[in-house]
C-alpha cells in the first residue's frame, strides 16, 4: 500500500481543538488541585518551621517564589500538552476524514479509490480492510455487470429464435420483454460503478 504524507496537523479544526481543550481543561483542573491541596497543606507546615528561623515576609515570598515556579512548569506542560493533543487527534481525525471521503467517492460509483494511511496510524487495519472489500466489490461488480450482460444477450437471441419460427405469443414475448428490461436495468445500476 503506499505510505500517505502528513501535510496539515490541523485538517478539522473543531474537532481538534475541541479535544485539546478537553486536555488542556483536565491538565488545569488537575494543576488547580494540586496546587491548591499543597499550598494549603505545605504552606502552613513550612511557614510553622521556617516561622521560628525566618520572617513572615521571607516565608511569604519563599512561598510565592514556589507557587510561581509551579505555575511556569504548569504553563509549559500546558504548552506540550497542546501540541501533543493536536498532533495526537491529528492521528484519529485524518484518517477518519480520509474514510469518509472515500464513503463519498464509492456512494457516486468510484470503487477504484482507495484509503491510504501511515502504518502508524490508528485506523490502518480498518482502512486495510475496506479496500480489500473495495478489490472484492469491485471484482463481483465487474464480473455481474459481464453475467448480466451475457444472460441478456442471450435471452434476446432466444425471444429471437421464437419468433423466426413463429413459435411465440404475446404472453411470453411480454415476459422475455420484461426479463429483458430487468437485465438492461439492472446492467445501468451495476455501470454507475466505476471500476
């Protein structure tokens, strides 16, 4: 199969950013927790011990000096996280997109294109197989569209034979007209398919 080249990270913007959101607003919560259970905890503790060797105002600033540096560390992780989020449902939302638009081209006949994904890519088994499905599909399309093609050929050489020898009526000429017309039918169906 050959290998698909990532172009654009961001190819459904909503959808992207609406789960790196989802991430990013976990990672807050999560850092206001924290932050919140240590400070609370931690910062009586530590301003008890450092009470008795240091002012209230160096404990104080100590402690902002710490909530600082926490919150740049939460600020970069923040940054990662966002990154990584796009890059990560870049891997869910491409091949989701590349599918879709492959449901697309089969729903106006194109049985001849195929799903091309990175072997690193969530989806590859599935796209693998859809287009083994195409190749059958495709194959039982071209094969029926020969049958049929066949069968009323012949039926018309028959109705013909019948009637060179005057040997049928208008009840089964009906009929032979009919089978006809449902061959030639079900020949246009099956033609919408490209292969």
């Amino acid at each position: 199969m050959a290998s698909y080249r990532r172009r654009h990270y961001l190819i459904n913007k909503k959808y992207q950013i609406r789960y790196t959101i989802y991430i990013l607003a976990s990672m807050i919560a999560v850092a206001v927790l924290i932050s919140a259970v240590t400070f609370s905890v931690i910062y009586p503790m530590l301003s008890a011990k450092l009470s008795k060797a240091v002012t209230e105002a160096i404990s104080k600033d100590i402690s902002r000096g710490l909530l600082i540096t926490y919150w740049t560390g939460v600020a970069v992780l923040i940054a990662v996280a966002a990154v990584f989020g796009i890059l990560f449902s870049h891997r869910i939302v491409g091949p989701i997109n590349r599918m879709t638009a492959l449901v697309n081209e089969i729903k106006q006949g194109n049985l001849s294109k195929k799903i091309i994904l990175r072997e690193k890519d969530e989806f590859y088994p599935l796209a693998n197989a859809i287009n083994d499905l195409l190749d059958e599909l495709d194959e039982t399309v071209a094969v029926s569209r020969q049958k049929i093609g066949e069968f009323a050929e012949n039926l018309e050489k028959i109705r013909a034979q019948f009637q060179r020898k005057n040997a049928i009526d208008s009840d089964t000429d009906k009929k032979f007209e009919s089978m006809i017309s449902d061959c030639r039918r079900i020949l246009s169906e099956l033609s919408k398919y490209r292969t």
